[in-house]
C-alpha cells in the first residue's frame, strides 16, 4: 500500500487546502483511515483544479520553494541570533516555520502554567504574538513558539520588541 499526504498549507501557504492520495486495494488501510478519509479526499473543486493548474508549472513550483527555502533560513537565522543576544536557548529549527524558544530566564521562579499565561499576556500588551506551548499541547510552560515565516520587516520588528520585553522582565 502507498499513502502519500501533503498539505499545500505549508509549503504554499495555501491554509486549509489539504490533499492527499491513497493508492491501495488493502482493505485494511482504508478502514484505518475510517470516518476521517473525509478530511483528506474532501477537497473542494475548485481548490483541486487550481492546485492542479500551480503544480503542473514545475519550473514555477523548483522556484517558489527554492526561494521559500532560502527566505525561511535567512528568517530562522535572524531569529537565533536574537535569542543568543538574549541568552535564551531553543531548540534549531529544521525544516520548520517556527522554533520553540525557553523562556525559562524570564519566569520569576520555576516555569508553571499560571505564568507563562501571564507572560503571553503581556506580551501581547506589547504587540508581540508568541504563545506558549501549552497552546500545542506542550508539556513545558517554559517553551514558546516563534513563527518566522512572515514578512522579514514585521519579524524584525517583533523581534525588536521581544528584545525590550525580555530585557525588562529580566531587571524586574
């Protein structure tokens, strides 16, 4: 049995347009999939015949990616090296369009839940989005998610803002 899904979401940034293909006469595989088969073969009519236009250009498809690529180190370089300026590690992004930074340094004693809360908070106060894992299930209150696949003058200036946040909560 071959089963092969992609998402477009992320490698085109086309959220939500999900597809996929299953090729196989075992019927085991496709009550593995049972009810949610939905979510992968539900793909509206239009959304499939404009993948199907955007992917049959294959030298237009090499160049995005290849660009996507390069943009998404350049952008995830950026942000480590803030984090390092900050003293705070994380764990490298590969392949990624986020890493997970601790912000342990930050939390007034051992990282909890209550806190981390507390500090998404303020830094939305301060227009940084960066939420804490807890959002994604996570388990440690002190990792947080930095996206960088946005525009490099908004990462920038998030990061800008970051820098003065977490200086600030470290002379408290």
């Amino acid at each position: 049995a071959v089963v092969s899904t992609q998402s477009t979401g992320k490698d085109f940034a086309m959220s939500g347009s999900r597809c996929a293909v299953i090729h196989s006469k075992n019927k085991d595989v496709h009550r593995a999939f049972g009810k949610d088969i939905g979510f992968y073969h539900n793909v509206p009519g239009m959304v499939q015949m404009k993948l199907c236009r955007m992917l049959q250009d294959r030298e237009w498809v090499e160049g995005y990616l290849r660009e996507s690529r390069v943009r998404l180190e350049r952008h995830a370089g950026i942000v480590m090296s803030t984090l390092d300026s900050l003293n705070l590690s994380y764990l490298k992004p590969t392949g990624t369009l986020y890493l997970w930074a601790d912000f342990t340094p930050i939390f007034t004693d051992t990282p909890t839940a209550e806190e981390a809360e507390e500090i998404f908070y303020q830094m939305i106060d301060r227009g940084i989005y960066i939420p804490s894992s807890r959002g994604f299930n996570g388990t440690d209150p002190a990792y947080f998610r930095i996206v960088y696949s946005i525009p490099e003058d908004y990462l920038v200036e998030a990061l800008v803002r970051l820098r003065d946040f977490v200086l600030e909560r470290k002379t408290d």
